[in-house]
C-alpha cells in the first residue's frame, strides 16, 4: 500500500508540480485581495496586479472564450492539477504515517543542524503534514470553478444544489450560476473587456437575487473565510507552505536521481 501511495505521490507530483506552485502561490496572494483594494481605497478589480494573479490562478493566463462559463485549456490544466493535489496529498500521509511513537517525533521534527538536504527533506515531510488539512480543503474546493461534473458531484457530497445542470463550457448562460458566484464573492475576475462593468452589475443583480448556498459554502472553504481573519491567515500560511512542497519535492526527487 505504501509503495503504490508512493508512485502516485511521486509522478502526480511531477508533472502537475509546477501548476499546483502557482496555484498555492497566486491563492495566497488572492485570499487578501479585498482587504488591500480597501486600504487603497478602490475595487480589487481596478488593481492591474490583482486582475493578472486572478487570470493566472484561475486559467494560467490561458482565459477561456467566455471566461464565466466557458473553458479552456488553462483552465482545465488547473482544474486537472487541483484533483491532482488532492491526489498526491492523500498519497503523501500514508507515505508520512509513522509506525511507531518515536517515529512521530521524528516526523514531525525539522532538524537544522544536519545539512541542507536533511532540512529541506524534513521542511517537506514535517511542514507538509502541518498544512495537509487546510491544502486538502482548498484543493478539494477548487476544481467546482473549473468542472461542471466535479460541482455538482461535490455539491451532492453536501447535500445541496448548484442550481445549474449544465458542465462549464457547455452553455454561457453558466455565467450566471456557479462562476457568478466566485466572481459575486470578488475571488475572480473576467479579463478587462469594455462591458465587463456592465456585466458585472448584471451579474451581482442576479446574484442577490438567487443565492447558492453550495457555492457560497465552497468559497468561504476554498479562501478561508469561514473563519474570519484567524483562518485567514492560517489558509495564507498552508497555502505558501503548499506552493513550496512541489519545489523541495523536486528537489529531493533530482538528487535521489543523481545518486542512483
């Protein structure tokens, strides 16, 4: 069992690494978006920097044809890395789980004084399993913004309803159901276009008007909002913690590479 949780750790890892990197890094940035627009005194989608982290987290700069409910290429790459993240990270902590008590300690330890590969081994094993619940939650919350399947196969595991029947890409008139709620909630933007204001208005409207409470509850798990400032910052934590684990697992994988 360990040693398959292994091979599907390793070469999920690999190529999907990279992705899952840019995820975290840009979700990190994201989670305090509205909170900055404030301080400066404007709407996160009037900050150039904020609208190109967006395009990048949410489709890799690759936008879709029509960015609410159309897809894409970036934004199924994305979609595909953040199953594959929950993937690897389950993986990962039967790879992690100790035998015994004493292997525990171990595990849960980051040693500093025994070289620059026992430290980042440790930084990936020990920091991983710290952030792995709260990784997971965004992970697992992530792909219902990029697959139609996936969001109502998640909305059922909750018991409620995305009061949309239709997979993204397949009709725009999705715009209006669980897209518009990530963009209601101001995590994600569409790309500058001329009538974005106006759409935007539309589509805040209709958002009052219908509520999702299953897209809603996938947001406020997806950011860290369900908690307020205090979960937050712990999301902001795992998910830089999580953007790095790809790197050291890189690492790590090169060097055993060269050894052999």
């Amino acid at each position: 069992m360990r040693k398959t949780c292994l091979l599907i750790h390793r070469w999920l890892s690999i190529p999907f690494g990279i992705f899952i990197t840019i995820m975290c890094f840009t979700g990190a940035m994201l989670i305090w978006k509205n909170d900055i627009a404030g301080l400066m005194g404007c709407n996160a989608r009037e900050i150039p920097f904020f609208r190109v982290v967006t395009q990048l987290h949410r489709w890799l700069m690759i936008a879709p044809e029509h960015p609410h409910g159309g897809m894409s290429a970036g934004r199924f790459i994305m979609g595909v890395s953040a199953i594959a993240c929950t993937l690897i990270l389950l993986s990962g902590i039967v790879v992690w789980w100790p035998k015994s008590k004493k292997a525990l300690k171990k595990r849960l330890a980051v040693h500093t004084g025994k070289g620059f590969r026992r430290f980042v081994y440790d930084s990936h094993v020990s920091l991983g399993i710290y952030a792995v619940v709260f990784i997971l939650l965004m992970s697992l919350t992530g792909p219902v913004w990029s697959f139609g399947w996936y969001r109502n196969a998640a909305s059922a595991a909750i018991g409620m309803k995305t009061n949309n029947k239709t997979a993204v890409g397949d009709k725009r008139s999705e715009s209006k159901t669980a897209e518009g709620r990530f963009n209601d909630n101001r995590h994600a933007e569409t790309p500058a276009r001329g009538n974005d204001t106006k759409a935007g208005k539309a589509d805040s409207k209709h958002g009052k008007k219908k509520k999702n409470p299953a897209m809603r509850a996938f947001f406020s798990l997806h950011t860290g909002t369900w908690g307020g400032v205090i979960t937050k910052i712990i999301y902001t934590v795992a998910a830089i913690i999580g953007g790095f684990l790809p790197l050291s697992g890189y690492w790590i994988w090169w060097k055993r590479r060269k050894k052999h």
